[in-house]
C-alpha cells in the first residue's frame, strides 16, 4: 500500500518536482506482475490524455474548411458536412443544441432547410466562441 504522507514526504526531500514520485511510481511498476503493470501503464497515460497540450492550446484555431451546401441536402448529410467544416470545434458544447434541431425535424416535421440553416448558425457561433477565447 502506497503512504500518502511518505510520497509527500519523499517528493520534498527529493528537490526537483515529482522526482520523488517518479521514483516511487517507478519503484510499483518494477514490482508488479505483468497483467497488473499493463493496467499502470493504461491508467498513466489515460491521466497524461487530461493533462492539457500547452502547445496546442497556445496554437491559433485553425480555419474552418470550406465545403460548399449542395442544393439538395438532409439533415444527417447537413451535420457531417459542418462537422467535417469545423473539424476543430469538440463536439460536447455542440450535441445539445444540434440534437434539439435535429428532433425538431425528425419529429415535429420541421422542413430541412430551415433545420440547416439553423445548424449552420450553431456551428459557426461555436467556432467564434472558441476562437474568441484565450
């Protein structure tokens, strides 16, 4: 069992950050068997997959790519065309918005067009949101 206060302890006394830690956690996976150190090395890089790409985030938002709205076009057709468009955008933020529209068509027979303008609109509101922000 790993001690809290001994980690804590150790990463003091150690100087540099984490060093202590890094040697603990490298002292575990030395001891493990190799099912159990798989699951380590799974879990690890889950956690640095959280851990934010400074680099990235100081990197401009990129352009939007641009695919022309064909004449005829569903609503389906319509979605993976503007997430194609803004590639860059997360999809999270997103889903309420374009799946109330995409209901509202689906079930309450709003005509597509309008569905896909409205889309359009949410998606290009998202883009300027993320590009505004710091």
């Amino acid at each position: 069992m790993i001690a809290p206060m001994n980690m804590a302890r150790r990463n003091k006394t150690r100087g540099a950050k984490g060093a202590g830690t890094v040697g603990r956690v490298s002292e575990i996976a030395g001891r493990l068997p190799e099912e159990q150190l798989r699951t380590l090395l799974q879990f690890a890089e889950f956690l640095l997959a959280q851990v934010p790409d400074q680099e990235a985030a100081d990197a401009p938002l990129p352009e939007p790519k641009p695919i022309p709205r064909p004449a005829q076009e569903s609503v389906i057709k319509a979605m993976r065309r503007l997430s194609e468009t803004y590639f860059m955008l997360e999809r999270g933020p997103l889903l309420n918005e374009t799946s109330a529209l995409m209901a509202q068509h689906v079930m309450q027979g709003r005509p597509a067009t309008d569905v896909i303008d409205e889309l359009e609109a949410v998606f290009r509101a998202q883009y300027e949101k993320a590009r505004s922000s710091p």
